[in-house]
C-alpha cells in the first residue's frame, strides 16, 4: 500500500472517530443538560430522601397531678426495636436474632418472623428499657432501627383510673381526663433531619436539622390523693363484703364545686395492656391483663361491651334510682315553698292510700314531724310531700337541683339522667318520684344537688380541673369556681341540715355517726328496674352525708349496686362505709372534734 493511499485510510479514520467522539460528547452535554434542567430537581429531592431520614419528634406529653402535686400520670422514655429486612442479608439473619434475643430477651421466632417481613419496616418490640437500648446500639447492627418512644404510665396502677382514662399506643387519650384533655397534653410535634447511609444508619455530619417539640402542659386535678385514698378503700372494702355489682363513692366540698374523691369499683388498671389484632384494617386497642382469657373468646361485638365497660367511669356516666335520698330535694322544696313546716304532724298507717297502687312504708310509724319522717325515711310523709307540690312544681325542683340535666364536669361521657315530663306526669308518678323511685341520677348530680342544700342553698357547679401548669409550675390557666343558682333559701338550707343531722344521731343514718363530729346525712334503698320492669331482690343502697354540720366541708356520697349480702338497705351497708371515709378526712384536714350539746342540734321552726 503506497503512502498515499495509507494517509487518506488514516484521515478517514481521525474523521470518523473524531464524529463519533463529537456525538457522543454531545449526547453527554445534552444528558447532563437535561439532568441537571430538566430532572435537577426531582433528582435533588430524591438524593436528599436517599441520604437523610426525616424523624418526627414526639413531644412528651403532660402530666396529671393531684391538688398537692402527687404525679398521677406520665411518660416514660423507651425505646422501640425495629428492622429494615431489605438492608439485611439472609445469611446474616441467625446472627441477628442471636444477638437481639440474648440482648431484648424475647422469643427467636418473633425477631424471625420480622426479618423475613415483606414490609420496608417492621417492628421487632416497643418499649424497651434504656439499659437494653444502648447495649443493642453497641452492636451496631446494620439495618436494626433503634428509636425513642414514649409510654404512658401510671405510678399507682388502678388508682383514680376511670376518672383519669389512658392513653393507646400512639400515645391519644382514650378516656377520662386524658381523653378530655387529649390536645392541651399532646403538645406539638418537632421534626429531626438527620444525614444516614446507605443501610440507613446516622452518620457524623453537620446537615442536620432539629427543630423541637413543644411539650404538652399539665393538668391538675381538684383530687386530694389522701382522700382519694380513703374514697378507694371504702369502696373496695364494700365491693367485697357485700358481693356487690359496683360501689361507688364521690367526695365534694360543697362550697367550692371541687370533687376531691372519685372513686368506682371494680376497676382496671391502666398500665397493664395488650395488643388485640381483632381485623387487620382496625386499629390496636389496649385491655387489662385480668380479662384477657376471657376477652379473646368473645366476638368483637362482645368486646366492645367489655372495653367500654371496664373504661367508663360510672359516676358520670351511669344512672339509678336514688330512692329515699332523693326525699331530702322534695323537703326541701316543700319548706321553701311554705307548704310544710317542722311542727306540722303527719300521719303514717303503712300504707299509701292518696294514689291508686300498692306503695307502701317499711313500717306504720303513726304520726310524726316533717324531721322524724325523714329521720324515719318514712314513704308516706314524702308522698304527701310530694303531691302537695303537684307536678308542675316537682318538676321544676328536680330540674333546679340538676336532675335531667349535664353538670358539665370536665369528664367525657356524661349523661343527664331522667326526669320524667310534666305533660305526662300522673299522680303516681309524683308519689313514686317523691320517694326516688321512677327518677334516675348518675352520683355526680346527686351529690351536687346535696351540696347546694350545704351550701345554704347556692349550687355550685362541679369541677375536677383545679389548673393547668407548665413544666415550670407556673399556672397557664385557672378553674374559676363556677356559682350557678340560688335553689333554696339559706334559711330553708339550714334547716335541712338540721333534719340531716337528726336522721343521722337519731334516725336510719345512725350508722354513720361520729362523736366528736356533727354529721348529717340521708339513707337511701331503691330497687332496681330492669328492661322497664322491677325486679325483686335487686336494689341499690346509698348514702350521703354532710359534715361537719355547723360548717360543711364535705358532702360524700355512698352508692352500693346490687348487694348480694343479708342486707340491702343503704342505712346498714352504705353508711358505714361514708362515715368511716368522713372521719378519715375530718381527721386529715385536721378539723378539731367539738362537744355536740344535744340541745343544739334540735329541729327549730
């Protein structure tokens, strides 16, 4: 080949690969354009999620405390064990559930099954303790997630549980207090954008962002832990030793609204849960340990019913006839409305013959003053009572002590009992209702409506908020204690608490007298209807009583539901019960003992 020829080969070549070389780095200039113009953006974002982990930050929520500051609710700092089964090898995995189990001290199985999890994210246990976190962080496993959880907790288990209500997993109020006032302890959320790998594991860099939660405040109840203390054990003590259905007891200081005790039993215990997988599009729900057997053998329907049981709170949400305690509204109402007076004498044969029916009295206690019916819970004396004020005017008594209505107490799920309608009254059903019976209350509006009659007359209305705080104590917001109406004169007040006091030195509340204390109080027995219809050998017994007389401090009311003992009557079973939890509280508060001069304590005119 001549050199010629070879020259122009060669050129041809230059030429060619030269064409080539522009195209290519063409195509390169025209990718880079449109990667860097076109998709720069999108692409920016994508390589920021690849290499940063956006993190919620969780705030804590805040605490419940008693009127004294004793903690009631709070968060603990946990952890929760999580894998990433796309960042571990398969031959890795009986290393990793070998070091996780000896270190979490949980089954094998359950880290296995997490691993093989066709999900991005599965965990393998929540609520792991620090020591065990930081033990698992050194091994420094590739793809195990270790973050900080909160966990409600409740440092006195069952203690006041229906009243304070709990938390779910994800740290929302379910119940109670802590449903209520689920936003004000929430708080907000902060965001951490921190810098990771790969295999999604934190690196040291700078390219972090924090921003952080704002924690939630703190409620302060009106409770008083001592009285609750005494509130509690009362009840407990009176659940077991009458076979009861329910026993409920409230302590209210009448002059302030403010409830120091709420207690109801049985009860549940707040810090023992677990997770019930009942449909996999339905969220986790938690239930106490102690129905667990029976719970998984129920439908859901059933379990419903169990949950809802086991989490309301009674005192708010349940109503009963109140029988004969009831009997101090329609006195009350009779004296103010000038149609009986302390003198006037009324006669009792056993029998109520004014309305057509078979109401009769426990006893024929022949006549007898306005104060010795009622020391004597004598049915007749109510009835004449009753039908004196006519419908229009029991009625309108019953709705002016709170009966139909909410009382507004800052607790969920509250109802506002039954009060039949004037418009479809009969006379029966005055006699009936003047009694308590073909009337129902829930405790709270009970006890309110006795504490107006403590308060000379002046009705309060109900709180459990004493404040709310933030983290440094200082008070966010205050409850103002609420004056809702004048009822009965302070005059016709005062001497119903004379009344009071004699049924208890003297009468059906003798169980509940204290020496050293001036207490008041009325007993109460009803029996209980059942789809409409009275059945025997169910009944509620009650009590509420007033202390100390001359200067009311508490009114505590008793409710004994269903007791399945030799009696059922509230005189015998209930007092008791509220008189021991008055003389503990007297005794806390630190009110001295006086010398009761019998002659002071007379019914005047």
């Amino acid at each position: 080949m001549n050199k010629k020829k070879y020259n122009k080969i060669v050129k041809n070549r230059i030429m060619k690969s030269s064409l080539l070389l522009s195209i290519l780095i063409f195509g390169f200039i025209v990718r880079v354009g449109y990667l860097q113009i076109v998709r720069g953006e999108s692409l920016s974002t994508k390589a920021v999620h690849q290499w940063t982990r956006d993190v919620v930050l969780k705030p804590d929520r805040g605490d419940i405390y008693d009127r004294n500051g004793k903690k009631l609710s709070t968060d603990l700092s946990l952890y929760t064990v999580s894998v990433l089964p796309g960042k571990i090898s398969e031959k890795n995995h009986e290393k990793y559930i070998k070091k996780i189990s000896n270190i979490l001290d949980i089954e094998k199985e359950k880290i296995e099954k997490a691993l093989k999890s066709d999900n991005d994210w599965s965990e393998i246990e929540r609520y792991v303790d620090i020591k065990k976190a930081e033990k698992l962080k050194d091994e420094a496993l590739i793809g195990v997630s270790i973050d900080e959880v909160s966990k409600r907790y409740y440092p006195f288990d069952n203690f006041l549980s229906q009243v304070i209500g709990n938390t779910n997993r994800d740290g929302i109020g379910q119940y109670g207090i802590e449903s209520h006032f689920n936003e004000t302890l929430m708080g907000n959320p902060g965001r951490w954008i921190k810098t990771v790998d790969g295999n999604m594991m934190e690196l040291p860099y700078n390219y972090q962002k924090k921003h952080e939660a704002e924690n939630g405040e703190n409620i302060v109840l009106t409770i008083d832990e001592r009285i609750q203390y005494f509130a509690e054990t009362g009840a407990e003590q009176a659940l077991k030793e009458n076979m009861a259905k329910r026993v409920s007891v409230l302590v209210m200081d009448p002059k302030t609204g403010e409830m120091l005790a709420m207690a109801s039993k049985p009860d549940y215990n707040p810090n023992s849960r677990m997770s019930i997988n009942h449909d996999p599009n339905s969220p986790w729900i938690d239930i106490g340990k102690d129905v667990k057997e029976a719970f998984n053998e129920k439908s859901w329907e059933e379990k419903q019913d169990t949950l809802y049981d086991m989490w309301k709170n009674p005192l708010v949400s349940e109503i009963y006839e109140p029988g004969s305690t009831f009997k101090l509204l329609i006195a009350a109402a009779s004296l103010e409305e000038g149609l009986a007076n302390t003198t006037e004498k009324f006669f009792c044969d056993g029998k109520v013959t004014q309305v057509p029916g078979n109401i009769t009295c426990m006893k024929a206690h022949g006549e007898q003053t306005l104060a010795e019916g009622l020391k004597n819970s004598c049915n007749e004396v109510a009835v004449e009572l009753g039908l004196r004020l006519g419908k229009e005017k029991i009625v309108e008594y019953a709705r002016a002590f709170g009966m139909g209505d909410l009382t507004g107490i800052e607790l969920p799920s509250e109802i506002g009992g039954i009060v039949k309608s004037k418009k479809t009254m009969k006379d029966i059903d005055v006699a009936t209702m003047s009694f308590g019976q073909g009337v129902a209350v829930t405790p709270i509006q009970l006890i309110t409506s006795i504490s107006a009659i403590a308060n000379e007359g002046k009705m309060m209305s109900p709180n459990i908020v004493k404040s709310i705080v933030d983290d440094e104590g200082d008070i966010i917001k205050e409850t103002k204690k609420t004056y809702k109406r004048q009822i009965i004169s302070k005059k016709t007040a005062d001497t119903m608490l004379e009344i009071m006091e004699k049924v208890v030195s003297e009468g059906s509340g003798k169980n509940a007298y204290i020496e050293g204390y001036r207490v008041g109080g009325k007993t109460g027995t009803s029996q209980k209807a059942i789809d409409g219809k009275y059945v025997n050998g169910k009944y509620v017994a009650s009590f509420v009583g007033v202390a100390p007389i001359n200067n009311p401090r508490l009114v505590v009311l008793t409710v004994i539901d269903e007791p399945n003992k030799a009696s059922h009557f509230g005189g015998v079973i209930a007092a008791p019960v509220s008189k021991n939890i008055i003389e503990e509280t007297l005794t806390y508060l630190a009110i001295p003992k006086v010398q009761v001069d019998e002659e002071e304590i007379e019914v005047k005119n």
